[in-house]
C-alpha cells in the first residue's frame, strides 16, 4: 500500500537514478505539512525546496486588498522552489499548503550542490520547470474563459490526482480564494454538481461521487495539464509514468533513515545566515 511517508511517493524523487536518490536521502527531512502553514513568503529567502507526497501547496499572489489570486499549484508530482535553480534567491509569491498531509524537504544549499554537478538531476528539473511553465499558462487561460463550474472540475479532478482519498477536507470559501471567485459563485456551481450526484457536500468536506461526472463538465484546460504531466513522464521512462521507478525494490528504505528526525534543524537565525551566504557564493560562481 502507497504512503506518503515513502520519498519514491514523490513522483520527480522517484525518477532519480539509483545513485542520486541514495546521495540525496539522508539529507531529505520528513516534515507535516498544516493547512495554511506558510512556507515562502514573497520576497522571503528559500532555505529549502520541498517535495510533497500527499500534501498540496500553493502558490499565491497577493493583492492589496487582502485577497489572494492562486497562480499555481504543486502536489506530489512536482516540487517547490523551482526558481532557485533558475537563478533567484528569493520567493517570487507565497507559498501557502492548501491541503494537509506530507512532504519532504531539501536545503536549498544541498539542492544547488547537486544542480551544478550536471547530472539526470539537473536534465529532470529543468523538464519539470517546462511541464509548470505550460500549467501556469494554462491556468491564465483557463480563469479568463471559462466558467466557474468547468474550473471548479478541473481544480477537483487536480486535487485527486494528488490525493489517496475521494473527500477533501476544505470550504467552498477557501475553493473561492484559490480559484479567485465570490463564495456565492462556488455555491451555485457546488450546488449544480451536487445535485448530478457528482459530489457530496458537508461543512468542510467535499466527496467525489463520480469522476466521470467531473470529466463530462470539465474544460479542457486539465486534459492539457495532464498531457504536460504525461509528456514529462514519457521522456523520463514508462516507469515513471506508471508510478514505478526502475530501481524500486521492496521496502528499500526502511531500514534506512527513520524520517530524518534526527537531521540538524536549521531553524535558528546563524544557520538561516551561514546557508544564505553560502546561496550567494553559488550564485555568483
């Protein structure tokens, strides 16, 4: 049975090669992620990237006014932190977990160390950052021609691509924010699908009933994402794209590390400097 507590669970983590995975593991760290836990804030320092398992994180703007627009998303096919590598120090937006669950984190500094060694890992986060480059597009033209219920399908149909469940622990109200719509619009359109016995609403949950009912009204802005996704895998392997690293074998890493628990934390203000410093240098190199 899949866990979230498992790296491989991670579908960019899953694709390293054998010796690049046993290289990274003992300095990934198993952390809980908590809705509404914020992990970058815009203009903030990235002293980690994080690669989700079951957790859902996004990336947000934030208006004047308070309110906040979603630019992207990222579950367990992808990762956090992406323009570290491509040459930024600092968060462009906030970065903010939509929905509970796990991920395990990397230090930036570690990241960039194995980045400019020119690896697979290199060749793999560079096709990851094209495959986000065409959601986010996608996503621009989705929330300009399209109506709220198809956007709220595709969001549905994202979210359980990334989930072990069918229910959804979250409120119409937050569904509202990350999809830049007023409650009421989330109303009306929740309201519609539930009575085509597509989902199931209670106060703070959402059950999916049917998929193929999702799939009937849904744009097609989330079959374009997923063919982003597909492409990606198809050049990665057809393991990968089944969810299979070649090198996988049965409880692997389970003699290995216990989560990390016993890493060094870097949560006090000289290590946060010492691992800024060092970004820098990397930078300027």
């Amino acid at each position: 049975m899949s866990s979230p507590l498992d790296p491989v669970q991670n579908r960019l983590l899953a694709e390293l090669e054998l010796a690049e995975f046993h290289r990274l593991f003992p300095h990934l760290e198993l952390v809980k992620l908590v809705r509404k836990d914020v992990l970058y804030q815009a203009g903030g320092k990235m002293f980690y990237v994080y690669f989700p398992t079951s957790a859902t994180i996004s990336i947000d703007y934030v208006l004047e006014n308070g309110g906040t627009s979603e630019i992207a998303s990222i579950g367990n096919e992808g990762m956090l932190g992406i323009s570290l590598f491509m040459g930024g120090l600092n968060a462009h937006s906030r970065a903010v977990v939509q929905l509970d669950g796990y991920a395990f984190r990397l230090s930036a500094q570690r990241l960039m160390d194995e980045f400019y060694h020119k690896g697979p890992l290199l060749r793999l986060l560079l096709r990851y950052a094209q495959a986000r480059l065409t959601m986010v597009s996608q996503l621009a033209v989705c929330n300009s021609h399209h109506t709220t219920e198809q956007r709220l399908c595709r969001w549905l149909l994202q979210t359980l691509d990334r989930s072990l469940s069918s229910e959804l622990p979250i409120t119409q109200e937050a569904i509202g924010a990350i999809l830049g719509v007023r409650r009421e619009g989330i109303t009306e359109a929740t309201g519609r699908l539930q009575m085509a016995g597509v989902v199931k609403w209670r106060r703070g949950h959402v059950n999916v009933l049917s998929r193929e009912g999702l799939n009937e009204r849904v744009c097609e802005c989330y079959e374009v994402v997923c063919s982003a996704t597909t492409r990606l895998a198809t050049k990665l392997g057809p393991e990968f794209a089944l969810g299979k690293p070649p090198w996988r074998e049965r409880n692997l890493l389970v003699s290995r590390r216990a989560v990390g628990t016993d890493r060094r934390k870097h949560d006090s203000a000289a290590d946060d400097a010492v691992e800024e410093s060092q970004l820098e240098e990397l930078h300027r190199e």
